[in-house]
C-alpha cells in the first residue's frame, strides 16, 4: 500500500494541473464596446440614433455628455441645447467592463417658440413665433398677435446667416421684413424692422422654454388685428 502513495499523489496532482487549465481555456472573454450614431453634428434640438455594437456584453450604460443617462441596449436621444458632448458607452460581461467614447457637436438654432414684441408709432405690440431651422438656414413657421388675431405664415425668404436673421411675413397686403442678430447661444433676438421696404421702428424676441402649436381655424384670419393695420395705413379713420 505504501508503495501506491506516490501514484495516488501523482494521479491527484495530474487532475488538479487539468482543470486549472481547463478552468483558464473557459475563461469568459472580456466585452468590447463600440456603437454607431446617425450623425456626428447637428443643430439644436437634435435626435441623434445610437447603434450598439458591442460584443461580450449583457448590460451597457450610455452618458450623453449633458447629465442624461440610459441602460437601453440600443438608444435615440435628444440634444435640446447647443454644445460639444462627449458620448460614452460601458459594456459589461462577465469578462468584466470596458468603455469607449466619442464626440458630438450641437450648433444653436432659431427651432422654438419665441415671443417677439415691436413697436410702431409708440405702439407696443406681442406676439408669438413657432420656428423651425433646417439644415439649410432657412427658417420656416408662422407668427400670431398675442390676442390670438393676425395669424400669418413666414415667407420663404426668412433665413439665418451665423448671427444674422432675417424673418419676413405678409400682413395683408403689406410685406413685414425684421432684421436683426441672435446672441451666442440663439435664445435672444434683436433688430429693426421694415414694412415694404420702409423703416419702421425696433423689435426683440425671446425665445421660450417649449413649443405649442399657435394658430386660428382657418388659418388666414390677418385683418383681424385692425389697430396695427390701421397704424400702417391700411385702415383709414
């Protein structure tokens, strides 16, 4: 019996050396992160669509650069602000963790709900813009007095240049053309305005925290607002 010792020794030794080794051969691999995105740039508001690409991984953590969150999978997320974001993934497995990042660019934009106010022989009058910027810097939308008269859509000539604005509309028969610039991140507008190619007086709008739809039910209700055009001449006393 003495003599068998030694091999029953060996035999254990043999069997513990296999299955460490097979225990490091089954070894989880460790997770790789990757995603894709739609684009890469974007004018404020932006929706940006993340795509997961990830391999070896059960869960994931998104942060958008911006204080938002998410543990979705695959994910879509607005940029309501202007700015450059960093975007970083976490994929973890159980090979453990790893994380990869990259950069978005949100540029300002006019897209919102402004209220604007102008002047015209010492007159104050409000209103309400719905705008909305493309990527091509034309500003499309359409404007109501604050009394909920006046409703008119932006002609096609309204546009952005960098700073620059130009916002124009018929009021009747008169051609409404506002001039002026936006400040550093689009949410203050300021300017002179013209009324068929006359100098008229000053305007400001500033821009609202949300959108609503503005409007009347048919849509073309601008001699409504009789005091303004009685101001310009269109309405004799």
């Amino acid at each position: 019996m003495k003599n068998l010792l030694p091999i029953v020794f060996l035999f254990v030794g043999i069997v513990i050396v296999t299955l460490t080794a097979c225990d490091k051969d089954e070894a989880a691999p460790p997770p790789v992160a990757s995603f894709m995105m739609d684009k890469t740039k974007g004018l404020a508001p932006c929706t940006i669509y993340f795509t997961n690409q990830s391999t070896n991984a059960t869960s994931y953590q998104w942060n958008f650069g911006d204080g938002g969150v998410s543990a979705l999978q695959n994910v879509y997320y607005e940029y309501t602000s202007s700015g450059n974001f960093t975007v970083t993934l976490t994929a973890t497995g159980e090979g453990g963790t790893n994380t990869i990042s990259q950069n978005v660019t949100i540029e300002p934009s006019l897209t919102g709900q402004w209220e604007k106010t102008f002047y015209l022989q010492g007159t104050e009058y409000n209103g309400t813009m719905n705008l909305t910027q493309n990527e091509n810097n034309k500003i499309m939308g359409d404007f109501v007095f604050s009394d909920g008269s006046g409703y008119t859509s932006l002609l096609s000539t309204s546009s952005v240049n960098g700073s620059s604005v130009t916002i124009e509309w018929m009021l009747s028969t008169y051609r409404m053309k506002f001039e002026g610039f936006a400040n550093g991140n689009f949410t203050y507008l300021s300017g002179n305005y013209y009324v068929d190619g006359q100098y008229k007086d000053q305007w400001s709008a500033t821009k609202s925290s949300k959108m609503k739809a503005i409007g009347n039910s048919d849509g073309n209700d601008i001699t409504k607002h009789d005091c303004f055009l009685k101001d310009i001449g269109q309405i004799k006393e």
